[in-house]
C-alpha cells in the first residue's frame, strides 16, 4: 500500500539550479570549439587582406620614403590621383540625390513596372565591369548615332571625362538606393502625418522629420559608391583611353606602371588609394558608432 501510495504521489519539484543554470556556451556545441573558429576566421583575414596588404606596402616603400614619396607626387601620378578623387566625390554626392530620389519611388509609389524597376536596379551588381565599358563604347561609339550627335556640339565622351562619369555611375548605382531603401520602408509614414497635422509643408516635414532618420544610409550609401569610384578598373579602362592628363584615372595609371615595369611607382599609387580608402572607412564606422551610443543614451 505504501508502495503504491508512493508511486502515485506527486514527485518533489525540480530543484532550481537544473532550471537557472546557463546553458553550456556555443563552442561544446561546434565542431572546433571557440579557439579553432577564431584562429580560423583570423588566419582567413590574414591570407586574404593582411598579408597583400603588407606585401603591396613593403614593395611601395622598398626604395625608400624618398623614392614612395617621389612616385605619388609624379606629375602623371599626382593628376591622375586628382581626377580619379574628383569623379569619386562627384558620384558620390550624386548618388546621394539620385539614389534617394529612387529609393523614395520604389517604396512610397505604386506604378507599372515597379518590380522591373527594382532588378533594373541590382543590374550593375551581376553585370562584369568589363562588359559596363563595352557597354558604353557601343552606345557612344564615334561611329553610334549617339557618338555623331555629341560630337556635332563638341562633345567628347569616350576618351574623356564624361565616359568615365558615365561608367562610375553605372557601377555605383545600386549602392545608396540599397541602403536606403529599407530605412525608408521601416520609417512609420504616421510620423509625417503628425508634421503635416502640425502645419508643416512636405519640404519642411522631409528636412526636419525623414531626412535625420535617412541621413546615417545615405551617408553609408555615399561612401560605399564613393570607395568603388575610387577603384574602379575594368569599365574605366576601355573608355578613357588612358590618355595621361586628360583621361587617365590613378587605377588605369597603376595598370600603366605594371605594363611599364615599373612596380614601385604602381604600388605607391596603389597604397596611397588604399589610404584614401581605410580613412574614409574608418571614419564612416567611427560616426555610425558614435550615432549609435547616442540613440542608445536617448
């Protein structure tokens, strides 16, 4: 009887520690445990940034600080350097307009051929950049109907500046429109409601309401198309001739050096870009970061 009683009776609760105790951490679970996976993500960094990365510096610099000094400040070089900077900020700041232009149609409006639209868009992402520069050669060719109506007004576009335009803003299209495109489509359209409640205009509610809450992915947006102009290669080289001190970019000027022989001057030019690009970088993580422990603190 006792037994059975004992049987039936209700068993005494779990004690505490079974159910408060911290799961066993992730590494028990996989394969090589913490250590393995960060030697493996560290040691896969490492072969595939760091060591080119010292390997290209060691070579600008293996003449010395004189000789790397004297290679970026060539003047072939050096307007090379000016004109690739110049188109970078130029796209960039475009994009910023356009691509936000875009990125507002694709998620407030509804129209035909919206969903064209938005592949059309991720079109430069799978289209070789060689192929972009063919692309333009055939459409402004000299001997191409659009190639004979600029040059009847003295237009010049392949083998000039304006091809190379055309080409960076082909490749860099997607990259503001991308970024801000989902910033857009989780803003609450209940907030310029209450603006254009309150009296303000659709200027004033964009400005003071949408703009602060876009800014941090146009921003993202700019210097993403802002880097890629500045090493863009393969659209570039087929239509801007390499013509030094007209239309030759510093990526097209470090091709030249290589076929030159010449690769302390094509790895100075090549660290110099590589420093433009990890500052502008860098300083775009540190002012997300920044905007972060703000929102944070608020």
């Amino acid at each position: 009887m006792l037994n059975t009683i004992s049987l039936l009776s209700p068993s005494p609760p779990e004690s505490p520690e079974r159910f408060d105790s911290p799961p066993p951490p992730i590494s028990t679970r996989l394969p090589w445990g913490a250590y393995g996976l960060r030697s493996l993500a560290l040691g896969y960094v490492a072969l595939m940034i760091l060591i080119p990365l010292g390997g290209i510096v060691a070579q600008a610099f293996s003449g010395g600080g004189r000789s790397f000094w004297a290679a970026i400040t060539d003047p072939e070089a050096w307007d090379a350097v000016r004109l690739t900077l110049v188109c970078a900020v130029g796209i960039a700041l475009i994009n910023a307009a356009v691509g936000t232009m875009v990125a507002w149609t694709l998620v407030r409006f509804q129209f035909p051929g919206k969903m064209f639209l938005s592949l059309l868009i991720d079109l430069p992402f799978a289209v070789p950049t060689v192929v972009t520069g063919l692309m333009i050669v055939m459409l402004y060719g000299p001997q191409t109907t659009l190639g004979i109506f600029f040059a009847e007004y003295g237009i010049r576009i392949l083998f000039a500046q304006p091809g190379i335009w055309i080409a960076l803003l082909f490749v860099t299209l997607p990259f503001v429109i991308r970024t801000v495109q989902p910033v857009l489509m989780e803003l609450d359209p209940e907030v310029e409601q209450a603006a254009w409640t309150l009296g303000a205009g659709g200027w004033l509610t964009f400005r003071r309401v949408t703009l602060p809450v876009l800014f941090p992915a146009i921003l993202t947006g700019s210097i993403l198309s802002f880097t890629r102009a500045l090493g863009e290669f393969g659209s570039v080289v087929l239509v801007a001739g390499n013509i030094p001190f007209r239309s030759q970019t510093a990526p097209v000027y470090i091709y030249g050096q290589i076929e030159s022989d010449r690769p302390q001057a094509a790895t100075a030019v090549s660290v110099l870009l590589l420093a433009i690009s990890l500052t502008t970088i860098l300083l775009l993580n540190r002012t997300q970061n920044r905007e972060a422990r703000q929102r944070h603190a608020g």
